[in-house]
C-alpha cells in the first residue's frame, strides 16, 4: 500500500498539500474547487462577462477578484460579508485567489450593495 504525501494541483503547481503541519487553514477543501474552476474556465468567463462600470480610477481589488471572493467564501460556508476580515490572511483563501491579502469586510460590502442596487434599478 503506498501513501500519499504530498500533493500538486494541475492549476497552479506551486501550491502543495501535505500533512506536515505549517501554516493551517480548515478550509483545504477548497483547493480541489478551485482545480474544478480552473477546469471549467470560470475567471476566463467572469472576464468576459461581469461587468460593473466602476468609475474608480484605482482599486487594489477588483470587481471580478471580489466576486470569486465571495463565492470561494460561500462555498466554504461563510455567508456573512463580515468573515472577509478574519480571512484576509488564510493561506488557503490567498492561494485560491491567488493575492497577498483578500479585500475588506467593507470592499466586500461595496461589491455586494453594488448589485442590490442595480437590480432594484434593473426591477423598477
């Protein structure tokens, strides 16, 4: 029987998983979604068609990494805009979305009021 010690990821070589210890983070599984959306082309889609028109003339965080933020973070079950905060700094959410730092509670929020704004604008 042979054992699996460490472990390389299609869409980003770089990434490793292993049982070592060393920075720790509870939400690995999403490492394997994120191989998932790699495979599908999900950011390449994202590109073409999420558009915000955001007049900001600069931004660390863009729309589209905002979006993946969130939806990496509902998928690990944090619902709350919130969580953001505690997050910004996990290994594997930086991994995912490939950043030094996530964006904000507040950037986050922004995003999210964003689009309840144009859809009771696009409903009215």
């Amino acid at each position: 029987m042979s054992i699996v010690n460490t472990l390389s990821l299609e869409s980003n070589r770089q990434i490793k998983i292993n049982f070592d210890g060393g920075d720790l983070s509870s939400d690995a599984g999403l490492l394997l979604i994120k191989e998932f959306v790699s495979k599908l082309d999900i950011d390449k889609l994202f590109s073409r068609s999420f558009k915000t028109n955001d007049s900001a003339s600069f931004r660390y965080h863009t729309d589209k990494e905002n979006l993946l933020q969130i939806i990496y973070m509902i998928i690990a079950g944090y619902f709350e805009d919130d969580v953001s905060d505690e997050l910004t700094n996990d290994p594997v959410f930086k991994a995912v979305l490939n950043k030094d730092a996530l964006a904000s509670q507040p950037t986050v929020s922004r995003l999210d009021d964003w689009h309840y704004q144009q859809t009771c604008e696009n409903n009215a």
